[in-house]
C-alpha cells in the first residue's frame, strides 16, 4: 500500500504528538522528584517488528539504547498477547543501567478484515531513585559488578491480559529503599502506555489500520532517503579521533575511547577498534548505550530535524569490539557506562565529525551527567529517602556563537530539581546554586560555564554516590579553541573543612555536612 506525502506527514506527526503526551502523563503522575520534576524518562513507538517508528524529544541515551534493545527484550519475552506489559532493567538484554526501568505493552487493532491484529509497540524508560543494591540511589561510585549495583529484572509480565501481577510487583517493592515511590512511578508508566494504546487506537480508527502500518513503513523509508541525501553531501574518507574517561572508579588509568569514522556516499561507518578493553569499575557500557551516543553524534552531524527512527540507521554502520569498555560481558558493572561513558562516546565521535565539517561540531561540553545520589533515613518521617540529580555544566563554544553556561549536554536531556522540591522532598538543604566563577575555554566562541551545587545533609547519617568525569581531562577545545575547565568533587565538614574527592567513589555524611560539585566549563571554538 502507498501513503501519499501528505498522509505521511500527517501520520509522522501525529505519531511524535502522541509520543510527547505519553511522556505528559508520565511526568504528571509520577511521585519521585527525579521523573516528575527532572524528567528522566522518555517515551517511543515501534513497528511490529520492533523497528522505531517515533519517538518524544526526552533523554537521547534512552531513545537510542531502547531502538537498539527491543528485537533482545521482545525474543526473551515471548509472544505478547492485548493487555500484556513486560517490565525489564537487566542491562546485557535492555541496553541500559539498572534504574532505569523498561516497560513494553503490544498494540492490537481489532478490524473487520484482520481481526485482532498486532499493530506495533509502546515503550517508557524512567530512572527510578533506587533499584536496590550497594548504595541508596543504586549508582554506586565503585562497583565492580552488576549485582552490586540493584535488583535485575530480565523481561517478564508485570500485567498480564490486563491484570498486574502482584507477585512480580511485590518482588520488586522487596528489593529497594523506597517501595511507596517505586510503585508509584511504576503505575505512572502503566498510564503513560495505557494512554498511548488508545491513542494509537484512534489513528487507527481515523486512517484505518492498513494505512496505520503502510505508514510506519513509509516514516522509515522517508528518514532513509534523507539521511542518504546527507552523507551524499560530506566529504568522503576515513578520519579518527581519540578521548578518554578520567578513570574507571577503581584506579586512576585512564579510558581510551578511540573511533574511526568511514564517509562514502552510501554508507557511514563507526569503527571502536582500539578503544580500551572491559575494565574492572563500572564505567562499561552495553552494546546499546554506545550505539545510543553514536547515533545522537551522527543528527548533529547530518540533520537535527532528521526524525529519529530505525529508517536513519540503515544506512550507518557502528563497530565495536566484543569484550570492550562499549560491549562489557556479563556481569560486569555498567551503571556509570549509561551517564558517563555514553557522553564520552559522543565527545569522541563528534571529534572525528569535527574533520569531517567544521563549521557544523561544537568544541566539548561538560562531557559529563556529574551524577550525585544521597540516601538514608529522614529524621522527619523515619522512612528511607533516595536522592538523584544529574546537574549540568558548560556547553561547548560552537561555530556561530559562544557555548552556552547551565545546561544539560548530548545525552542526558533532563531539568535539574529545584530547590524548593529538592528541599521538601529530602533532608537536604542547598547552600549553594550558581555559576562557576571561572570561565570556559577561550577562543573566537569561548565554552560556557559550569555551575556549583552545594548540598547540605540534615540526616543524622547518609551516604552519597558520585559518578563524575572530565575531573583530569578537561573539554577539548577546537580550530585554536582552549581547552575547558575539569569540574571539581568537595566533602566539608560540619567545622567547615572542605576536601577534594575523586570523580568516582561513595561516602559517608553526617548531619550538617555539605557535599559540593563544580561542573566542567565547556571548551572554546576558533583561536582567539
């Protein structure tokens, strides 16, 4: 069946409209200060071959590990029948982090020609507070294997023909600090799919189910045909780049990640061989989470208004050695690999996009998620309470203008928490929000500035996580640009004594001390 171009237009957009009001119920009724306020979540639509049709403009690193990971998710699930949801977090077959957690529910039309018919999928991933494991938060600053990390829920029914399954929901609630939280930001993804079935139901009752399908088809084609158009437009050959991780948590070597990026008219090719093997802390990544910032590199690279599907990847080739830092063998740890080695991927790839077309790459970001997390007991209720936060730095100095300063950079898109929800919500009081009082790397487009985050524990005893980078290594500037400035971890006493910490570890806090984070500055872009 054929879709006119104006069918089509309507449909793609029609399809992104209901992935985006997905994500509005989910936001809206979710209880943890980290979906609801932050937004750490995102919302897509899939094909019935698992194929990404469309998807919300929410977290990158979910969007593009969940296109990659659901053909594994739905061979291990089995068949799907109406009012199935499958719930899944295991990395090794969900492509992601532990805390955040994969909900799948089939959508079937029921027509007069085929019957009950399976149509596509829907698919939400939120980062929940806690999933249980060595430290509250469930992101650990030194973890060497998965297990430490929470509990780990391969693909199983957590609603089933309609009826959850209590046990399941009762095996999870069992496992973490914060059941109340849990079970409700598990039930606000419940709504968010239930929402997007019926709306998927009405474009189907609108255009019919036929022109539904022929439509995610054409959506696919027409994402294809324009990324051809784009890398027929670059200057074909083979150009390499190399970052790397300050460390992995566990020593303090250095991570190489290395890329090499093959231009030709028909095809781009990404090629990870020479990037540093699997190591011993919890900076590796899944197979998905490195092809997730692959992918992001390569729309800034082509076209940022190129729609976001498997269409686009027909045409992109991305390598990566089994056994390495980008595709970690079970049961390594990988709970930094999500925040951490993803934004590193993208630095680098992006790097090699730099040779490619200059006056399209930014000079580096922050290059860093600076993700904190703080848990214990509140002294007001009595209860376990679970902080986390991403917090933003500087933008890398771009081609027609200076980075900009406080901002969330490539592959994490989320708010920050503010203060007066951060306050009611935790014993914790900020002492401390602004910007860095040093500037980011000079150059004709100078980088944008990092913030600083002061956090006061009011808890008689916590303890707080922190995955950091870009702490030894500052952003790389471009064309002349100066490099940025490394971000900087302090614990202060309760008498005022502050120490520097390490990017990566845990700790123990007492009441009245403060846990300080400067973020990276952003590099500048052009000489001076």
């Amino acid at each position: 069946m054929t879709v006119d171009p104006i069918t089509l237009e309507v449909l793609h957009n029609a399809l992104e409209a209901m992935a985006q009001e997905m994500g509005a119920v989910l936001k809206l009724t979710a209880f943890s200060p980290n979906i609801k306020e932050r937004m750490d979540a995102s919302t897509a639509i899939f094909d019935a071959r698992a194929q990404l049709v469309a998807q919300a403009e929410h977290v990158p690193v979910h969007l593009g590990a969940m296109m990659r990971a659901m053909p594994a998710i739905l061979a291990r699930s089995g068949p799907l029948e109406a009012g199935d949801v499958i719930v899944v977090n295991d990395p090794f077959v969900g492509g992601a982090h532990l805390p955040d957690i994969t909900l799948v529910a089939p959508v079937h039309i029921r027509d007069a020609q085929h019957g009950d018919r399976l149509v596509g999928y829907l698919a939400c991933r939120a980062h929940h507070s806690d999933v249980g494991g060595m430290e509250p938060g469930s992101m650990p600053g030194r973890s060497t294997e998965v297990f430490q990390e929470g509990l780990i829920i391969p693909p199983v029914r957590l609603v089933r023909a309609g009826a959850e399954q209590a046990d399941v929901m009762a095996l999870i609630l069992a496992n973490v600090r914060t059941p109340e939280e849990r079970r409700g930001d598990l039930n606000a993804q419940l709504a968010c799919l239930r929402v997007g079935a019926r709306r998927l139901a009405e474009i189907a009752g609108r255009y019919g189910a036929d022109t539904l399908v022929a439509g995610f088809d054409a959506i696919l084609d027409y994402s294809e045909r324009r990324m051809r158009r784009r890398l027929a437009e670059l200057p074909p050959g083979t150009y390499v780049a190399e970052d790397r991780l300050d460390d992995d948590g566990t020593s303090d070597e250095p991570v190489p990640i290395r890329v090499s990026v093959t231009v030709s008219p028909e095809r781009l090719i990404l090629d990870f061989a020479g990037t540093a093997p699997q190591r011993a802390g919890n900076v590796n990544a899944v197979a998905p989470m490195a092809q997730s910032a692959a992918f992001f590199a390569v729309k800034v690279l082509t076209d940022p208004t190129l729609p976001p599907n498997a269409g686009v990847l027909r045409a992109i080739e991305i390598r990566i050695p089994e056994g390495s830092v980008l595709d970690a063998r079970h049961p390594a740890a990988v709970c930094a690999g999500n925040t951490e080695t993803t934004q590193r991927v993208c630095d680098t790839v992006l790097r090699a996009f730099a040779q490619v077309a200059p006056d399209r790459i930014p000079a580096a970001s922050q290059g860093t998620m600076n993700l904190i997390g703080i848990g214990g007991r509140d002294p007001r209720t009595g209860r376990s309470y679970t902080y986390i936060e991403t917090i933003c730095g500087g933008q890398g100095g771009r081609p027609r203008g200076p980075g900009m300063d406080a901002v969330q950079v490539n592959m994490t898109n989320t708010l920050n928490t503010p203060v007066e929800s951060l306050e009611i919500a935790y014993p914790l009081r900020v002492e401390r929000y602004e910007l860095r009082d040093v500037p980011g790397g000079g150059g004709l487009h100078p980088g944008g500035r990092g913030v600083v985050r002061a956090l006061r524990v009011l808890d008689h005893e916590a303890r707080v996580s922190l995955q950091t980078d870009r702490r030894r290594h500052a952003p790389y500037g471009l064309h002349g640009g100066e490099d940025g400035r490394p971000g900087i971890n302090r614990l202060v006493d309760r008498n005022g004594a502050a120490r520097t910490v390490p990017g990566k570890g845990s700790h123990g806090v007492g009441a009245d001390e403060m846990v300080i984070v400067e973020t990276p500055c952003g590099g500048g872009w052009g000489a001076p």
